[in-house]
C-alpha cells in the first residue's frame, strides 16, 4: 500500500473533516462560475438526457466517447482517443503558468433494466455474462460526464487567464471490466496516464440518492471501501435426487459454506476499528429438479477499509471454503480475490480541508457535511494512490423526497434531479478555478 494511503487511514480516528479545517467564513461563489452555471445550464442537461437514453456497458462505451471526442473538438480541444479501449483524455494549457490538476468522469452503464418512466429512459440491451440484458446509466455517470463536459467548456472560454493546465478524463469501465477482459483507471494507469503529465492534484465527483438534492457530501481520509471479488467452485459429485448418497451433494455444501462464512464478519473481524463486509451475490449450480449437480459456483464481494483486514478476510474465506467443502465429502476451487480489486477511495485530508471552503461557496456552509464511511467502491481511489486526491458526492434526490428511502444507485427506478447537474457543475468549476489560482484554505 502506498505511504500516503497508509497514512490517510491512519488519521480516521484522529483528523476528522472539522478538525482539519475551520474556516471563518466561506469565500463567496466565484461570479465567472455562476454565470458559466446560467449559460450552460441548458446544454448540461441536454448531454445527460442524450448520454442516460444512450447507455453502454463497460468496455463497450464506444458511442458515449464518440460524442465527448466530438464535443471537446468543438470547444476547441484535442482530445486523445482509445486509452483504456474507449478512454478520452483532453489537456487545457492555461495562459498562464500554474499548477497541473486532474478532472476525471466515468462514462459507462450498468447491466439494469430501466424502470424510471422518464421519457428519455433507456431502451438499450446489452450482453453482460452470456445473457441478453437491460442496459442503464442506473449510476450516474451521464451526469457526471455531462458535468465534466460542461467544466471543460467553461474552462476553455477562460483559457488566457487561466493558471496552470488541466486534464479531462472520461474514463470507461469504472463499475468493472468483462471478466477476462482489463479496464477501467488502471489501464489507464497502465498505459501511461500520467507519464508526461505529472498532476499535483486530481477531483471527482459522484451524484447520490442518500444525499439530498443541494447538498455536497465530502470527508478527508478514508470515504469508500476498497472492493474485491472472488469466485469459489464447490466441487461434489453428480447422482440422482432419488439417491444422493451414490454422490456428494455440493448444493448442500455450498449452502452450509454460505452461511458458515458469515461468522467471518460477525466473530472474525475486529468491527470496532472498522466495518467490513462479505456478501454472496450470485449462486449457480444444477439444471433438473432430480438430478444432484457435479459443482455449485459462488461469487461475490468483499468491502473493508484497511489492507490488514482485507488480507485477513482473504485468508478467512479461503480456509472456510476449504474445510466445510472438505467437511461434506467436497473440494473447492476458490479464488480470493479472484481479480484485481479497487483499494478504499481515500481523499488526501489536507487537499480536502483546503477545497471544503470551496464546495461551502457553492451550497452554503450549511450544505456540506461529512458523511460516513461508505461501503459503496470507486475505482478512482487508484488515481488517488498516484496523487493527492478529493472526491465529493453531489445530492441527487429531489427536495420532499426522503433520500434514505429512494432508489438508490444501481437501482432500476434510480432517478436523478437535475439540479444536481447545476451543483456538480458548479462545484467541480469553483473548485478547479480556487486550486488553479491558488486560493481557498
């Protein structure tokens, strides 16, 4: 693990978001950012709708980076093509000299059948697993690739005061690659993101159903937990339902591995220090009601915040899948984790106490609060081992709408205010503008 993530885990207990910064008075919202916000309000808009009845699934996201290249040229950029499969990247070279930052959307879908009755809702199906499938922006991000896009153009009509550069990625594949396939940050990473240009800092956002419309949601130091995959195969041996004792039944075994496996949270793991999670989210085994099945596969996720736990929890679950499979007369092949997973998203507490003023400029003090940890993954963390880094959440349940009881991300009735638009952009221009010119902490 990087020092600087070590470190930011570290001051959890001991830096809260208050302590780091306690500004007198919030600076007043930059008049050149309200009135980018007014005029582009529309065109906003109008990108999302397009991006939202448009979605395409990770790795897949071919038109989506057709038309951000196309929309880049048009406000005069030069965007690269193709990093990462359909990653697009622009740089915007300032007038004047100044420090380097990163602006970073995802562009990618999800494999959800949309149910939001919005008249631009998505139509569009997929493949996903070897199945047909729904695909929709049940995230966000047509939000925040609008947003982005809409930063990119306010920025470029201030080009000749402008201080320093700024580099606009619309990455692809954030929710993950096709199995077997790579993606998503670290490719980009990979094939030399930052090779030629080194940032001082990068900002993300993402738009969320559990925070209200108008507000900003930010903390330093840990903000989402890292997540891994694994897959495990309970092996048994195939025999007819009438007589399971001329086999080994790995339906029962996986059963009883499931439930076993919950005591790794519950007895295993030190949830004073931090939370953590295991969860089962797929379970495929067997074709007839007779017939006993030769394997059973299990899939799922794991959610923590600290690397010791991570590698404990690993070890946990693989001695769990081996003995109770063993325990049954099975074996199994686990794989734990059975790819590369994203690290916790952690926000530089410095950076973040020096930005907060900032995102008080656009919603009022009152607005920003610190969250808590969020067991929800973002594989922008993997910019922030690279450099310091800060991420918010924008509200996106509408006012008179309880957000712990809407739809949320991911969910097929996900459904956005669009004033989350007009903060987004808001927020992520203030801040980029009082980095550049080297004001607000």
């Amino acid at each position: 693990m990087p020092a600087r993530t070590r470190l930011a885990l570290s001051l959890l207990a001991v830096l809260p978001l208050t302590a780091l910064a306690q500004p007198s008075a919030a600076p007043a919202q930059r008049p050149e950012v309200a009135a980018a916000a007014q005029r582009l309000q529309q065109q906003v808009i109008d990108w999302r709708r397009d991006f939202h009845q448009h979605p395409e699934l990770s790795n897949r996201e071919e038109r989506t980076a057709r038309v951000v290249a196309e929309e880049l040229r048009r406000i005069g950029l030069q965007p690269r093509t193709g990093i990462a499969h359909h990653g697009v990247v622009a740089i915007l070279k300032g007038g004047r000299p100044g420090p380097r930052i990163v602006l970073r959307a995802d562009m990618d879908a999800l494999p959800v059948t949309e149910r939001s009755g919005l008249p631009f809702a998505s139509r569009a199906t997929g493949e996903y697993r070897g199945q047909t499938v729904g695909v929709m922006h049940a995230c966000g991000h047509d939000a925040h690739t609008g947003i982005l896009l809409g930063v990119a153009k306010a920025l470029v009509a201030m080009k000749e005061q402008l201080p320093g550069e700024v580099m606009f990625i619309f990455q692809p594949a954030e929710e993950g690659a096709p199995v077997g396939e790579e993606g998503g940050a670290a490719l980009m990473l990979a094939q030399g993101l930052f090779k030629d240009y080194r940032p001082q800092a990068v900002f993300g956002l993402h738009v969320f159903s559990s925070v209200q419309a108008g507000q900003i949601a930010v903390r330093g130091g840990p903000l989402m937990a890292a997540s891994d995959r694994f897959s495990i195969r309970v092996v048994g041996r195939q025999t007819h339902g009438s007589r399971p004792w001329g086999g080994v039944d790995p339906i029962v075994a996986a059963a009883d591995l499931v439930g076993t496996a919950q005591t790794i949270v519950s007895r295993r793991t030190d949830l004073a220090r931090l939370p953590a999670v295991v969860t089962f989210g797929a379970v495929k085994g067997g074709i007839r009601y007779n017939i006993i099945p030769d394997d059973v596969e299990l899939i799922g996720t794991i959610r923590t915040f600290d690397e010791g736990m991570r590698e404990k929890i690993f070890a946990d679950l693989r001695n769990v899948s081996e003995h109770v499979a063993a325990a049954h007369g099975a074996r199994v092949e686990a794989k734990v984790p059975d790819s590369d997973g994203n690290p916790a998203t952690v926000n530089d507490p410095a950076l973040t106490a020096r930005m907060l003023p900032s995102l008080q400029a656009v919603v009022g003090a009152d607005n920003v609060y610190e969250p808590p940890l969020q067991m929800g993954s973002e594989d922008f963390s993997l910019f922030g081992q690279e450099v310091p880094a800060m991420f918010f959440f924008v509200g996106s349940t509408a006012r008179g709408i309880d957000p712990a009881t809407a739809p949320g991300n991911h969910s097929p009735e996900f459904l956005l205010d669009e004033s989350s638009l007009d903060v987004g952009l808001r927020a992520l221009l203030q801040v980029s503008l009082d980095y550049l010119h080297g004001g607000a902490g």
